[in-house]
C-alpha cells in the first residue's frame, strides 16, 4: 500500500497510470474526490470498473455490500443510485486512513461518507472498463455474420410465409386453455421445425468466429485509448527516434523498440494497420489518442497513432515489432526481408518518425 503521506513526496499520476496499462493491457483511469468534513460522497450504486481506492488525507468511512443477485455481478454498466432499503447490511465497513488501499470488484455496491470533523481526499484508480469475453464477442459477432452470409447460401433466403405465423411473443405457448389440441400440437412441431432451422443457421455463423481479429481490434482500440510511454519506461533516449532520427536510417542502421508491447498490427480492407500509443496525449487519456502538441512533424497520409502499410510489408514489420532481436539489441535494416531497398528504408523510417522504433547506430 501507499504509505509516504502527499506532503513527503511527489505524485505523478499518469507515470503510475501508463505503467499499470502495461501490466494489465486494458485502460486505466484516475479520478480525485475531495469530501468536506461531516458529509457523504455518492449515494449507494455500483460501477462497471474495477477499483482500487487510495486514501491521501482525512479519513472516509467505506461501506461495501454484496451483489444483489447474480444479473448484477461484474457488470458491464454502473447502476443508478440505490436507497437504503434495496441493499441491506453491508459485509465490510472499514474507515480508511492515509496509506490505506480498498479493492472493490466491478460491480461492487458501495457507498462512502467522511467521520465526523474530518475531510477525505482520495484517489480512484479504475481498469478493466469494457474488458471483458463479452466485449469480445461483440467484435467477433458481425464478421462471423458478414463472413457467413457469403459463403453459406441458406441465410441468403427468404423465410417461408408461415414463419410470422408461428415464431414471437404470441406464438411462445404457455396455457393454450381449452382450445383445439391438435391445431395447437401441429403448430408447435412448425414452430420447432423453424427453430430448428434457426440454431442450424446461427451455428453456421458461430463456426466463423474471428477471434484474432477481434483481438486485434481491442488491441487497436487499447492503443487508441492508452497513455503514452514516460520517458522512464522507454528503451532509448527521445533523441533517437522522431521524424529527425528517421532521416539518417540506412541500409546498415540498427533499429530496436522503444517500448515492447507499444504496437499492434491489424488487417483492415486488405491494408496493414500498425497501431501505436507514442503520439498520445494526457488530455484525451481514455477518447482516442488525439495529438496535443500540433505534430507539426506528422506525415500527410498518416492518422495520429496508427501507420498504414502494404500486406507485402508484413514480415518485416513484424520482425521489427516482435522479435527478440527488436526488444534487445536491434535490428539492422539490411537483413529485413523487404524488397525493394526504398520500401524497406521508407517502411523503417515510418516507424521511426512515428516513435515506435529508435535508431541504435
């Protein structure tokens, strides 16, 4: 836990921040409340992040409650506010002093007020927003239908006339009371039988799950959101990499990472994607990596934190990118296999201007 107090030592929230991204590889956030003495926060709710709650000054009475039933644990949404009545007793209530730390799982119910003459300042540390199989699932779902409809004729026909008739909220059964049996019996056997058809056709769909491309494109929307590397946390010094640096790369230079993990390579409309988090700013942590600062630097062709490259590209950039040469102690340009030598010099030369890679000599 945190134990020197705010008065001792310096606070760098987004040096903290931009490490704990690396090491979880989701987004992470960070919001400050300070209380005044004798009053409560927020009432009762739960939120849809994990959160670590940092005590800095004052003290703060926590109140932490069980989930009030299984449609409510780890939810994806925060809730609206609960009154007392609706969450019972609480299984943990604890006051927080400074240097003291409380977990609470997405979808914790909590509530917190300050003791009596006593403000609270405290730092939320929030992750896994958005992060989770369902979030995954929901990337791969549309491919798998685009990719189906394609190849698997039967879900390009027509439903038979009948089916209105016998799939929706009136055609579900339940008490059929007193009327004709057998009509009724009938219409359940068509109302199988189109179902039956239904599963047949969503299987289809499920066997086309693109699982590594929805991974990609959560790690593209992870590089989008992402705090930038601190200087701290890079392999090489900020003179070694830049549009500056990418002008003396030759034939012979060596190359190496400034972060590993920086980078993310996606396939988009037949064009390779490389998305980085090295042109990110602080303002718009967590909205899309906009630049800040101008980039007066910045190639026409290019967005703020992704590159575009040819498919024939790909090897390379991935040896650039992923090796254990390109983590450790370089790679010379030279042994890249990429034809011809001004794609290959032009390609390095990207990545450099753009930050991803540093020139070692």
């Amino acid at each position: 836990s945190y134990t020197s107090r705010p008065t001792d030592t310096f606070f760098y929230p987004s040096q903290m921040l931009s490490s704990l991204e690396t090491f979880w590889r989701c987004s992470t956030g960070c919001n400050v409340y300070l209380t005044p003495p004798d009053s409560q926060g927020f009432a009762p709710h739960f939120d849809d992040i994990d959160a670590f709650v940092l005590q800095l000054e004052g003290k703060k009475l926590w109140k932490v409650y069980a989930p009030r039933s299984e449609r409510e644990m780890l939810p994806r949404y925060s809730s609206a506010n609960f009154s007392q009545g609706e969450i019972g007793e609480p299984v943990l209530e604890v006051v927080l002093e400074p240097g003291d730390l409380l977990y609470m799982p997405r979808g914790t119910v909590h509530q917190a007020m300050c003791v009596e003459k006593t403000h609270s300042l405290h730092v939320t540390l929030s992750t896994n927003q958005f992060n989770t199989w369902a979030d995954v699932l929901e990337l791969a779902f549309p491919e798998a239908l685009r990719r189906a409809v394609e190849e698997v004729p039967a879900l390009r026909r027509c439903p038979p006339p009948d089916f209105l008739d016998n799939l929706g909220v009136a055609a579900q059964g339940g008490d059929e009371g007193e009327g004709d049996e057998g009509a009724a019996d009938d219409q359940t056997s068509r109302r199988d039988q189109l179902l039956g058809v239904l599963n047949e056709l969503a299987s289809a769909v499920m066997r086309r799950l693109p699982f590594d491309a929805a991974a990609d494109q959560l790690g593209a929307r992870l590089m989008k959101q992402r705090l930038p590397p601190p200087p701290s946390h890079l392999s090489s010094s900020k003179t070694s990499t830049g549009v500056t640096a990418s002008n003396g790369v030759t034939n012979a230079s060596v190359v190496r990472l400034m972060q590993e993990n920086g980078a993310r390579i996606v396939i988009e409309d037949e064009t390779l994607a490389v998305y980085h988090s090295f042109e990110n700013g602080r303002l718009y942590h967590m909205e899309g990596g906009d630049d800040e600062d101008g980039g007066d630097d910045k190639e026409d062709d290019d967005e703020f934190g992704v590159l575009f490259f040819d498919q024939a590209c790909g090897p390379a950039i991935e040896i650039l990118l992923f090796s254990e040469d390109a983590i450790d102690t370089g790679v010379e340009i030279g042994d890249l296999p990429l034809w011809p030598e001004d794609v290959k010099l032009e390609t390095v030369r990207r990545l450099v201007g753009a930050g991803i890679l540093a020139v070692v000599r």
